[in-house]
C-alpha cells in the first residue's frame, strides 16, 4: 500500500498553502499599503479589494 504522504502529496499541499497563505495575507495588507503609499481613501481602497476579490473568483473558476 502505498503511503499517503509521499513526496508529491507533500509538494501540492505546499504549493496550495502558499497559495491560500498569498491570499489571506494580501487582503489586510493592501489596504493598509494603498492608503500609506498612494493616499487612497477608503472608498477607493474598497473598490480596489472587491476588484481583486472577483477577478480571482473569475479566474478561479476559469481554470
């Protein structure tokens, strides 16, 4: 019987936890970067988050 955590098992849960990891920690960093940075205020800064969040739902989907 083969075992469950061989080395490709191993390789796709890195590469789907940095993938998440990526995500999650972009999401409470941008907002903080585009007001710090680019003088956003907070409308502009939830127009920018919805538009990350539905293009990598669109994306997601796609693929």
């Amino acid at each position: 019987m083969e075992r469950l955590w061989n080395n490709n098992y191993r390789k796709a849960w890195c590469a789907n936890f940095m993938i998440y990891f990526s995500f999650m920690i972009l999401t409470p960093l941008l907002p903080l970067y585009l007001s710090e940075e680019f003088g956003a205020n907070k409308d502009q800064i939830g127009m920018v988050l919805s538009g990350y969040a539905l293009t990598a739902l669109l994306i997601r989907d796609t693929s």
